[in-house]
C-alpha cells in the first residue's frame, strides 16, 4: 500500500489541531463581557467600554507584532512558530481564569495576541509544504477545519460554564491548546523548509524585492483588509437588526445566535470545493465571483421583512466568505516565493487584524449616524469598491 505524501499527513493533522483552535478561541468570547462584569461594579456604559478594548487588545497587539513572527518562522521554521503559539497562548488564556480585576484579563488579552499566530503559521507550513498545484484545496480545507471549530466553540464554551464556571472554562481552553500544540510536535513533519539565511531579506524592502510581482501582493494585502472590516461591520448590530425585524415576538438570543452561525456552516461546506475550483480555473475567478455575490447578498440584506429571509441571506453570504479570505491566502501562496512564505503571511494576518478592528467600529458608527439597513447598503458599496481595487491592483498584475 502507497504511503501518503508528507503533505497529505500535515494537511489532516493540522486540519484537527486548527479544528480544536477554533473551538479554544472562540468558546471564551460569548462570556467574556459577563465574565468582566464578575470583576467588579461597572456601570452599563463601563461594562461596554471594558468589553470594548478588552475584547480589541488581543488584535491591536497581533496585528502590530504579526510580522516579526512571520520574519522569525523563515529563518527558524512555520513548526517552531505554530508550537510558540499554542504553548503560549495556552497558558495565557490559562491564566485569565485566575485574573482578579479587569486591568489583569485586559494584560492578558494583550498578551494572547503577542502569542497570536497558530493559525496563520499552519496555513504558511500547509502552503508551503504542499505541491501549488493542490494549495487551493488544501488551504479550503484548512479554513473549513477552521470554521467549523468557530461554529462549534460557542456552543462548547456555553455547556462548559454551565457545567462549571467561567474561571474553569478558560483553564479548559487552554489545556485544549496545549493538546494541539502536542499533536504538532509529534505528528507535524516539514520537510522542505529551507532557512532564509540572505541579509537582504531580514527587511521588508528585500522581501519586497525578491517578490515576482508586489503590486500585485500589496493588493491582496489590502483585498483582506477590506473584506475583513465589511464582514465584521455587521457583527455589532445582527442581534439589534434582529431584535427590531422580530418586533418584541420570539427568543432574541437563540435566533441571534443561529443566524450568526449561518455563513460559518455555509463556508465549512463548500471552502474546499471552491479552492480545487479555483487550483482548476484560476483563483482569481472564485475572487471575483465571491465579490459580486457578496454585493448582491449585502444590498438584499438591508431590505429583509424578517428573520428567515436574514438567515437565508446570511447563509449565501457563507458561499461567498468561502470565495474571498481562503482563495486570497491561495493567490499569495501561488504568487510569493516559499522563502518569504511566512513573512507574507503575516503581513496578511496583521491586515486581517485591522480590518476586524475596523469593521466593527464603522457598522458601530453608520447605524449610529443611520439605521442598521444603511450598514448592509455601506458594506455593499465596501464590497463593490474592493472587486475594483482587486481588478486594478490583482488582475492587472498576473502574470
């Protein structure tokens, strides 16, 4: 019997242990407000200020600190990288279930994000490891791995704090990312890594230069940033845009909460048949594709009579999720030389950072100035303005 390649045993090792990270990162995040409130007397309006920066810390900081990681694990290896990570972040979020005030969990936020990078240095060793005419595939399938881990985290975290309590629950998550930095160290292989041992590309000027074509990566760069900020603008006011099409009738919580995990199912079924489309037709094409959708699924939105036409909405947006972000990854693995693999991917997850900083301040802010239908319609035209920069900067630039 053939044994598998190298790739192949990477691909499903690293598709369980980005599976259990999903659940780790995000089975905290539906408590962490109610767990701030357990760590003193806040007002209403403190409560949302303290949720506000405490839940942005870990961003701020990861987007700022990203690329000197990515510099790192192309001289030392994706491996090394991805252990760093979850040793780390295990036992920072470990230790968040023993903070007493909220200036330590805020420290300690900020301290996760130093440690950020699992994910990001699994999708860099699977692109690099794996043969670029399957990296398609296997990057769908890693964000599939990942999606649903997202999808399945609150509901784990939810059963755990019944079960036990907050504290309990962020010691849980850290023990579960220690399990998978354990199913690396053993089972992870990287064979083809090859040091950067060249000064020139110890700056970004030299990473940049070595780079077949720039204009075309920077424009990916920014092609993440913005679908980013568009899909995470409507995240502050789903529940309200709810709330207000059910009318005072029927559970807010629970509709909420299936609706927000719609285009999660969505993009974990089809993410990595539209990657080995796209290895097949050009990437480039499942872009544009998922961009055009995703206006027409936005703009709908903003015009929904109630909740079933949201989730059905909601749910074809996951279609057109599946198309951008894991495809993008696909471009910039396809178009950047295996030797500057994990500094550009760390480029691209400090882009991804800020734009999830940035989504959520401008859905915050046009629902404020409007009402929730005027975010769907901005995020529409944000949506519209990227498949022109994508063209311009992308396309253009294929060589």
């Amino acid at each position: 019997m053939k044994e598998k390649p190298i790739w192949k045993k990477n691909l499903f090792v690293l598709s369980i242990a980005v599976f259990i990270a999903g659940i780790a990162f995000s089975e905290i995040m539906p408590f962490l407000s109610l767990y701030i409130n357990t760590l003193g007397n806040f007002s209403h309006q403190q409560l949302n200020f303290w949720s506000g920066i405490v839940y942005s810390g870990t961003f701020i900081v990861s987007a700022v600190v990203s690329p000197w990681w990515g510099k790192l694990a192309d001289k030392k290896g994706r491996k090394p990288m991805i252990l760093r990570a979850g040793i780390g972040m295990s036992v920072v979020i470990a230790c968040m279930g023993l903070v007493q005030n909220v200036w330590q969990l805020l420290l300690l936020r900020m301290l996760q994000g130093v440690f950020a990078g699992f994910i990001s240095n699994s999708n860099a060793l699977v692109a690099t490891e794996t043969p670029k005419t399957n990296s398609g595939q296997a990057l769908g399938t890693i964000a599939s791995a990942t999606t649903a881990g997202t999808l399945l985290g609150p509901l784990v975290g939810g059963a755990l704090t019944s079960i036990f309590s907050y504290r309990i629950t962020f010691m849980i998550t850290g023990g579960l990312l220690l399990l998978c930095s354990i199913l690396v160290l053993f089972f992870v292989h990287e064979d083809d890594f090859k040091p950067v041992t060249a000064k020139k590309l110890d700056k970004a000027s030299g990473v940049i230069k070595s780079l077949r074509s720039p204009h075309l990566i920077f424009g990916l760069l920014l092609t993440t940033l913005i679908i980013q900020a568009a899909n995470n603008s409507i995240n502050p006011i789903v529940s309200l845009y709810i709330r207000q099409l059910l009318n005072g009738h029927g559970n807010v919580v629970f509709i909420s909460g299936v609706i927000a995990a719609l285009p999660g199912i969505a993009t974990f079924l089809v993410a990595s048949r539209f990657g080995a489309l796209g290895d097949k037709i050009g990437t480039h094409k499942i872009i544009v594709a998922g961009f055009i959708a995703a206006s027409i699924f936005f703009f709908l939105t903003a015009f929904v009579r109630n909740t079933v036409e949201l989730g059905i909405l909601r749910f074809l947006v996951g279609f057109s999720d599946a198309c951008l972000f894991p495809q993008v990854q696909t471009m910039l693995t396809k178009n950047s030389p295996a030797a500057v693999t994990g500094r550009i991917f760390s480029w691209n997850q400090s882009a991804m950072y800020i734009g999830n900083i940035v989504g959520p301040l401008l859905g915050s802010f046009v629902s404020g100035m409007f009402n929730y239908s005027m975010v769907f319609i901005v995020t529409t035209v944000i949506v519209l303005i990227n498949l022109l920069l994508f063209r311009i900067n992308v396309i253009r630039n294929l060589q």
